[in-house]
C-alpha cells in the first residue's frame, strides 16, 4: 500500500510543474491584473511541455488509485471509487479547455490530448462533436430554450416549470436515478459504436479495463473505472452543469457586451464560504469551473487565470452562498424559478416570453 500512495504523491506533484508555469502570482506587477495583462501572461507562457506532464500526471495517479483499490481492502474500494469519480471530473475538466484551444501552445496537440487521455477511455464522444456542441451551441446560446443543448439535457431529466417536488429531486440526481443509469449507459454505447466510429474507441474502452484489471484486479475494474464511471462522475458533472447558470430565471442584461450578459445568467457558488470554494474547486469544480461567469465572459482565458479574472470583472447578478440549504441555495432558486410545483401553463414566469419547448434527445456529457 505504502508503494501505491507514494505513486499517488509524486503523480500530483508531477501535475505542480502545469500549475507553477502558468501561475498569476510569478508575475511581477505593481496592481491588479487586467484581463488584458492575463491575455499577455497566457501567450507568453502558452507551451507543449507542461500540458503533457499535467495529463501524465493524472494517468500516474489513476494508476495508484487502482493499485490501492486491491491493496486496502474495502477501504480502498471505497476511496477508489470517490478518488476516481473526481479524477474523471479533473480531466473533464482539462479537456474542456483543450475544446476552447488553451490546453497547449498548438491546438492540435491539445485536441490530440484531450482524445486520448479522456474522450478514449472514458468513452466520450469525439472532441470535434464537443467543441461543436459546447463551443458552438452553448456558449453562444446558454439558457435559451430550444437552442441551448445543456439546457435540453436538463428538460430531459424533468426540471421543468411545473415539475412537482418529487420529480424535481429526482431530477437533481438524475444521473444517480435508474433512468439516469441507462441514460449514461446508452450514450457510452453510442460513443464508441464501431459503425459510426470504428473499432479504436470500442478498443480504447477495453484497455482501459484490460488496464485497471491488471494493476488492481476486480476492485480496481468494480470500484476504481465502472462505478464512479458510470454513477458517481455524472453525478458530479451534473451537479456542476446545475450550478453553473441561472437556467430558469436568466435576467436580461444590464449593459452591451459579454460580461453584461453573462453576469445576467451565470451563478456563482460560495461567494463567501473559502473552506466550501477551496473543497469544491479541489473535488467536484475544478479546474476553474468555481468561476463559470469569468470563463463564460471570455472563454479564451485559460483556467489559471480566471480566479484573477473574476477580481476583474466582479461578482455576477446572482452569487448563492451554497448548494443546499437555505433560502438563496442554487437547489431552493431553481426550485423557485421552475414555479415550486405550480402549473405555469408552459411558459415560465421567471423568464417571461421565453416560450418552453419539449425537450429534445439528451445528448450526454457525460
């Protein structure tokens, strides 16, 4: 066991020399950073080097994180299983700056990174019908019924205006759900359908399999790849999706220009809890997710320098101190958005003349 943490240890400390490199803070300055200045820092330190030893990284760690799966017993079933479902979160995460081109100093390499170590064998869609998806379609058109596909896929799962409480909260953990299960199952299975794209992500699945089973045996293959794949990483995907914008009651915005309006439809979570921001942005918000209406104002930024990017632009309209609990939480708003259970006749009132359409075909994330 003792053999697997230390691989665990030096794999996040491989993924530091990523962080050091483009760190905000090793830059002399007298005042505050412009989004202007990060723009700067992140062109000069753009590179090919440290992107590879941060994915290199997260492959070490995945492979101790199996290890330890057999190594520890059922404790290690369980950590293995929560480590894995953040690790998967981390490196979609990453990718997802691969998709807007500022993984790497060359874009190809990026996509070349981001197919490989995490669209392959977690059995996700190719990174082109990402970038398509999130880039084209999302980025441009959050919020918007009938256009904004994230927001389909949250119709899908019934948080829709009207919705009771029961299948409200059901479609807060829709991943975790039966449904939501199948839903998952049936996207992996058309992500890696040998028709459409070959036998290379079919194969790509399997050795990713083949590999936990050989480093940790059943364990790893239970607990350390199909569990947190299959449960326990959407769910936490999906409690990022839910937190990242004001999906029901988008406010129009307040002046021309994307931060105007991205400060009318963006959440910000934890304004004023460090201990819940810094727990989040190391778990299940990583990799600048925490600051979702910084990169959403300027999706160029790489996630390094969204925190000083956000101490530029300011807080967005709405900031709820937590996920859960309490009248301003993101689960209570939503809620209230969505009408708390009354009938709205298919139109909400929280976003009026946005007219609601059906859902369409949930095209996964996840």
């Amino acid at each position: 066991m003792q053999g697997c943490l230390l691989l665990i240890a030096g794999a996040v400390a491989l993924r530091q020399a990523d962080r050091w490199w483009f760190s905000p803070h090793r830059a002399a300055r007298q005042r505050a950073l412009t989004r202007r200045d990060l723009m700067d820092l992140q062109r000069q330190r753009a590179n090919d080097i440290t992107p590879v030893l941060l994915m290199a990284g997260h492959g070490a760690e995945i492979a101790g994180w199996w290890m330890l799966a057999t190594a520890a017993g059922s404790a290690g079933w369980a950590a293995a299983a929560l480590a894995m479902a953040v690790k998967f979160r981390h490196l979609q995460e990453v990718s997802h700056f691969a998709v807007h081109g500022v993984l790497t100093r060359s874009p190809h390499l990026g996509t070349l990174l981001a197919e490989t170590c995490v669209h392959l064998p977690l059995g996700l869609g190719p990174v082109a019908d990402r970038r398509r998806r999130h880039v084209r379609e999302h980025h441009p058109n959050a919020t918007v019924t009938g256009v904004d596909p994230n927001l389909a896929d949250l119709e899908q799962a019934g948080l829709l205006p009207g919705t009771t409480r029961a299948r409200y909260a059901a479609g807060i953990v829709f991943p975790l759900t039966p449904a939501g299960l199948a839903a998952t199952c049936r996207s992996i299975a058309a992500n890696v359908r040998p028709a459409i794209h070959g036998w290379s992500r079919t194969a790509a699945l399997a050795a990713v399999l083949a590999a936990a089973l050989i480093l940790g045996g059943w364990p790893a293959g239970v607990f350390g790849l199909a569990v947190p794949r299959l449960l326990l990483y959407p769910q936490l995907a999906w409690m990022s999706l839910i937190v990242e914008h004001r999906w029901f009651d988008a406010a129009p915005p307040a002046g021309p220009g994307p931060v105007a309006l991205e400060a009318g439809r963006c959440l910000r979570l934890y304004p004023s809890s460090p201990a819940m921001a810094l727990l989040a942005r190391g778990t299940w918000l990583p990799y600048g997710d925490l600051f979702h209406f910084a990169h959403s104002a300027h999706p160029a930024v790489r996630w390094n320098y969204l925190p000083a990017l956000e101490k530029a632009l300011g807080m967005p309209a709405a900031a709820p101190p937590g996920l859960l609990l309490g009248g301003e939480a993101v689960i209570t708003r939503h809620w209230r958005a969505l009408g708390g259970g009354r009938a709205r006749g298919g139109v909400s009132d929280a976003a009026p003349g946005r007219e609601r359409t059906a859902p369409s075909p949930t095209a996964s994330q996840v």
